[in-house]
C-alpha cells in the first residue's frame, strides 16, 4: 500500500481529530489543548523529536531511512477565533464564545494524517520533512516566532494549506502571484480638550476631529493611489466622549489597512499619519499613531505554483488557478518571502450542505469534510515528491 493510499484508509480518522479539535477550540497565543493534542498525535506515530515553539507552536521533525538530504516544511496554522458559534453539530465548540471559524481546525488534521502516513513510510524516503503546525496566526505573531527559533533555516521548500468555502470540494486553488495582501493594524489616538458643548470654541473635539479623519483617510486609497491597485482602509472602531453635553476630549480609532506591494504599502502608511496628525492640527489637537505589523503580502511563486499544480492532480482533485486575490492576510507570507513556497487553497464548499458555503469568520462556518483527505493527501504527496528531487 502507498502512501496515499494509507491516508484514504484513514478518512475516518481525519474526520474524528478535525471534530476533536473543532470542538475544543483555543485563541490566539492560548493552544494549550491544542498543541497537547498534536504533540500526543506525533507520539503516537513515531515522530518523537519535536518540542514547542513558543509557548503553544509545535515543531517536528521526520527523516527518512533512506540516502537524502532535502529538507522541506509543511506548515498547518491552529488556532482558533473569538466568536460564539451558532450551528448546532455534534461537534460544536464547547468553548463559549470561542470557534474554529477559519478552518484551522481542518489544516491541523489535514497535517497530522499525512504525518502519520509519512511516518509509517519512512522507510520508502530519503531527507528531511518538518512540521510546522504554527499558533497565533490570526494575530500575526506565531510565524514570527517559528524564524526566530531559526526553525525555517535550511529548508528548500516550504508548503501550506487553508480551506477556501469559495471553492468546491474536490478543488485546490493554486494560483501564482498575489494572493492575499499584507495586513497592518493603526491605532490613532486624538488628544481634544473638554468643554460644555454650548461653548465648543472653548475646547476641542477630539470626536469631531477623529470624525473627520476617517472621511479624509478614504482619500488615499481613492485620490494617491492607482486604482488598478487594490488598496484598502478600514476603520472598523471609534472610541470618544464621557456625556451626550460635553465636548469630547480624548477619541480612538482602530483599524486595518490591506495591500499587495511593499512600495505601496509605506506610502499608504506615511499619508495615513500624515492625514491623523494634519487633522487634529488643523482643529486644535494632536494625533498620535501606533503601527503593528501582522502580514507581509503573499505572493506564490510561478515555478513552484507548477510543482504543487502536479501534486494536487496527483492527490486526485483539480486545480484553481485563477482564484481571486484577497485581501485577507496571512504570516504564512513571512515563511514564503524567504524560502519558495506555495499557499494552496483547500476547496471546502458544498451548496448541498449551506454551511459550507458561508464565509470565513462567519458564527455559523463550517467545511465538507470530504476535503480532509484530499489535504492530507496534497501535503504528503508534495513533500514525497520535493525530497525525490535530486540537487
């Protein structure tokens, strides 16, 4: 029996560790659970060498018996999201307020099963296969972590799978160039000063001020920047005033900006505190601005989109590859920007089964899980093939 044909023989068992996981999901920097879970899975199969990345990351290793030396990286994201899911399944998060809304849950099992494929096949394979299955993705922090533990260092190839409900089951999305944009978070915070709202000349509206800087930050994405280049500003929070009659003093903005090419992305950065701090000038108050950094723009590289094309018919799905840049984000880019690497998109969608239809971070997300063995499948078939690549 092959490889591939050991991952179908284990449907069932994708299906039950995707729902184990679906049903105890964990935040952000807070996979305890989760990473417990793998690290028993890993044991479980033989592949004894790997240790924690940060807190709540877990690094593996499995190398082959026979002669080689390629190294390559499969890496599946973990964590899950604060909402409060609404479907009522046999697997429904017993974590109030906590849900496996992206598809990470999926990712985790997709990677498990083909590592216990792998595994049991070590015999048939030279080189160096690692498992990433990384935490704190939808915070952009847990990538990080993985480059400073210097855990990327040395491979040739590095490969990654999300879910795509756009997409039908039985599909992969493969698509070269942008695919997901980069991803930073600005807060503004405008300094007023109170007054009786029947005197306003006597303070400054920090309300009014941040108002209008969220009008005037629209500009730069339709005004400074081509249009033939998505751009995207979004201030998704607003925060100002202690009483319906007094002049607001203080007011804080949240939000995020997207997009797709570094160039574009330091120019959007200076307008945007150049337009926060002018505004506030020009009404008496000061603005101040933090920038983090989750995502680096995800890009797929032509040639290594053609290796992964091959497997993905080799897994037995077909291939998507022209599927719609988004303008979601992903610290999988900062894996890819230094060693070639692909990010496929698992197709997940089922009209018979609505649930699987609904987008991503939706209370109510679910996948078809026949998708599950088509993933294991694509991570266990391109590692096979990349480490019988001779350099």
């Amino acid at each position: 029996m092959n490889i591939l044909e050991k991952i179908n023989e284990d449907t069932e068992r994708l299906v039950a560790l995707r729902r184990d996981f679906h049903t105890h999901p964990e935040v952000s920097l807070h996979e305890q659970r989760t990473a417990r879970r793998i690290e028993e899975e890993l044991d479980s199969y033989g592949i004894w060498e790997h240790h924690r990345c940060g807190e709540t990351g877990v690094y593996a290793v499995l190398r082959g018996e026979k002669p080689g030396n390629r190294v390559i990286v499969l890496r599946a994201d973990t964590d899950a999201l604060a909402i409060a899911e609404t479907q009522e399944t046999p697997y429904r998060s017993q974590n109030p307020g906590v849900m496996h809304a992206c598809g990470h849950d999926a990712h985790t099992a997709c990677l498990l099963g083909a590592a216990r494929a792998l595994a049991a096949s070590r015999g048939e394979f030279g080189g160096e296969i690692r498992f990433f299955f990384q935490h704190a993705e939808e915070v952009g922090a847990g990538a990080r972590e993985f480059l400073r533990e210097g855990l990327l260092d040395g491979a040739e190839r590095v490969f990654g799978l999300h879910t795509a409900s756009d997409l039908p089951v039985g599909s992969v999305g493969v698509t070269p160039g942008p695919n997901n944009a980069a991803v930073d978070h600005f807060k503004i915070t405008i300094h007023g000063r109170a007054a009786h709202v029947s005197t306003p000349q006597k303070g400054v509206d920090a309300l009014y001020i941040a108002s209008a800087a969220v009008v005037a930050l629209q500009a730069v994405s339709t005004r400074l920047t081509s249009p033939t280049e998505p751009v995207l500003i979004g201030v998704g929070k607003l925060q100002a005033g202690t009483a319906y009659n007094i002049v607001a003093p203080l007011a804080e903005l949240e939000g995020t900006l997207r997009t797709v090419t570094p160039g574009t992305r330091e120019f959007v950065k200076r307008h945007v505190t150049e337009i926060a701090q002018q505004t506030a000038a020009l009404y008496g108050g000061t603005a101040e601005l933090v920038w983090t950094d989750y995502a680096s723009p995800l890009l797929n590289p032509e040639d290594v989109c053609a290796e992964v094309t091959q497997q993905v018919l080799s897994a037995g799905a077909r291939v998507i590859s022209n599927r719609p840049l988004s303008l979601g984000g992903d610290d999988f880019a900062e894996f890819n920007q230094r060693v070639p690497g692909v990010y496929a998109y698992l197709g997940t969608g089922n009209p018979q089964k609505p649930n699987t239809i609904l987008p991503a971070h939706n209370d109510g997300f679910d996948i078809d899980e026949d998708a599950l063995v088509i993933g294991a499948r694509l991570y266990a078939a391109y590692a096979l093939w990349w480490l019988e690549q001779e350099k």
